[in-house]
C-alpha cells in the first residue's frame, strides 16, 4: 500500500484560504495587485500544506524557464569556473538561476547538455565551444534559444560572442620573458584543435620575430592540464643547459605549475634563475605556488557577468544587434620572472 500524500496543488491551497485559484497564482506572481490580508493568508497555507510551485507547468505555459544553461569546457580549469561564478552573480540579480554543465573537453557530453538545456527550455544558454564547428548551436537557435558564447570570437552577423585577444595576451608574455634577456624560448600547449592555444602561440611567435637572435620551441602537450605539463617539464629540464630554453611560457597556468613541479622537484632547476616561467589565466593557485607564477590575466568574473548581459539583452531587444566584446590581457610579474622583469 503507497502510504505517500498526493503533492498539494494550487486548487488545495486556494480551497484551504477560502479564495480563487486565481488569487493564489496572482500572490505567487504578482504580489502587488494582492491585498496584503489576503497575501498573508494564502501565504500562511502556502507553508502549512508545504505546497511546492511546479515551475514545469508554468515554463511550459511561459515558454521558457527561468534559467540560464552554461556549458563550459572543461571544470577543472577554474579560469572556467571563474567565468561560471560572475555569470551566476548576473543571473541572480535579474532573479535567475544558472544550470552549469561541464562538457569536460568532450564533444559527445558537449551536445548531450545542449540537448538537455533545449529540452528544459531554458531562457537562454552560455557556451565555450571546443571547436570552431557550431552547426549545433546554429540549430539550437533557430528553434528559439538564445546563445552567446564565451571565451570564442564570432561573426557578429551570427552570435554575440566575447573573448579576451589572445594573440595580444601571448605576444605580451614572450615580449616580457625578452625584456628580461631570455633568447631561447619555449611554448607549451596543445592541443592545436584550441584557437586560444594557436592564438597564444601566434603572440608568442610575433614577440619572438621581432628581436633578432630570439627562438621559440613548440612543445605540444595533449590538454592543458598539471599533468600534461608536469611531462612537458621532464623534456625540456632532460635537454643539456646549452640547449635547455632560459624561458617558458606555458599556454595556460595548470600546464604552468606543472611545469614548474617537474623543474624544481624533480629535476632541481631554480625558477627563475635556471629557468623562467610565465603561464596564462591567472588563477588563484597562481600566487600559491612555491614561486609564485607571473601570468597573464583573464578578467574571467567579468566576462560572465557580461555574457549573461549580452544574452539578456537579446532576449528582451527585438531591435538586438550581435557584437563581439574583446577584452584585453594584463601581464602580472611574480617571482617566476621576477630577475627577468
């Protein structure tokens, strides 16, 4: 025998304060048109039945939910998560809720959360791509769902987008590690199928053209990850100091720390004396480090907060014009670089 009570509905509350129906979805909705005796009373059964709204229905009547989806690329970088904690703070002061999925660098999980946002109708949705394939999000749109993304530059003619200048955050880290009389450089990063690696590797490649005798390595890793870098470190402390690079920047700061595990525990080079090291995002581990990391840095905060503005304004504009916000790096010295600043 099913002991459990049927859920309380609209019409239990409405019949246990002795009004309409109409009364009970106008004080959950719309307060102010409610006398306050009245709002108190519905609101007083409200919690004596543990009535619960069913924001299904409602969404389904509505159209769409009260919430934002943010498919984010990978977790367990928290240059993502910082993106997630200033797009969270905008949603909740428009009254929103944001529903984050990580795609975890997989293109499969990627649709599966598209899918699953679609299918919640979800006001609108937030998405880092991993790839310059955007025939999903295309479709997504045209049934309806506002998009933005995040951290990709986009046609303005198709989606609003934004995203820091790259090129500019990578030439301004090499441009630093030559001030300080490095000559043999090396990047590390990967994979290619990233354009903030390539556009990183571009500014890295420019600052290097531009002073004579300077060279850049390419060291490929498979991810950006600590471990990714922590391999990447081996190889290039393994090298004779004749040939070992005097600077590294490294594509982003977990690929960096891993870096600077494999120098200074493993193989007991000295950064930055027997080797400097520059990453990029400037996370919060950054400054924790055993010397802490000089990086390039991201406004990642504000970049969420502006995401969610972008996509909001398009919801509520029919005039809307899709733009493209650029944001620029800042370059922040720590000890890593210090003797080369």
């Amino acid at each position: 025998m099913n002991s459990e009570r049927p859920p309380v509905g609209i019409k239990d509350v409405a019949r246990h304060a002795n009004v309409s129906i109409g009364t009970v979805s106008n004080v959950l909705n719309r307060p102010e048109v409610v006398s306050e005796d009245r709002r108190r009373r519905v609101m007083q059964v409200i919690q004596e039945l543990g009535y619960v709204r069913n924001d299904v229905a409602r969404q389904l009547k509505a159209g769409r939910s009260r919430a934002l989806g943010l498919v984010m690329q990978d977790s367990t970088n928290p240059f993502y998560n910082d993106i997630a904690l200033g797009a969270e703070t905008a949603a909740e002061k428009r009254g929103l809720a944001m529903i984050t999925g990580n795609a975890g660098l997989s293109p499969k999980r990627e649709n599966v959360y598209l899918d699953l946002f679609e299918e919640q109708r979800v006001r609108g949705v937030l998405f880092t791509p991993q790839t310059q394939e955007l025939g999903r999000i295309d479709a997504l749109r045209s049934r309806g769902t506002p998009v933005v993304l995040v951290d990709e530059h986009a046609p303005p003619s198709r989606y609003c987008s934004l995203a820091v200048d790259d090129v500019e955050g990578g030439r301004m880290a090499v441009e630093h590690l030559l001030d300080g009389g490095a000559r043999r450089i090396a990047f590390v990063g990967g994979p290619t199928s990233l354009h903030q690696v390539v556009d990183r590797r571009a500014g890295a490649e420019r600052a290097v053209g531009a002073v004579p005798g300077a060279s850049l390595t390419v060291v490929e890793t498979a991810a950006l990850t600590v471990l990714e870098g922590r391999g990447a470190g081996e190889q290039i402390a393994s090298l004779p100091a004749a040939k070992r690079p005097e600077a590294v920047f490294a594509a982003n700061d977990l690929v960096a720390l891993g870096l600077m595990q494999a120098f200074m525990f493993n193989r007991r080079l000295r950064v930055p004396e027997d080797i400097a090291l520059i990453g990029y995002d400037d996370i919060d581990f950054a400054t924790s480090a055993i010397s802490a990391l000089s990086s390039i840095r991201q406004p990642a905060r504000l970049m969420g907060r502006t995401a969610v503005e972008l996509l909001e304004d398009e919801i509520a504009d029919p005039e809307h014009q899709h733009r493209h916000v650029s944001f620029q790096p800042e370059l922040v010295v720590r000890d890593s670089t210090r003797s080369s600043s």
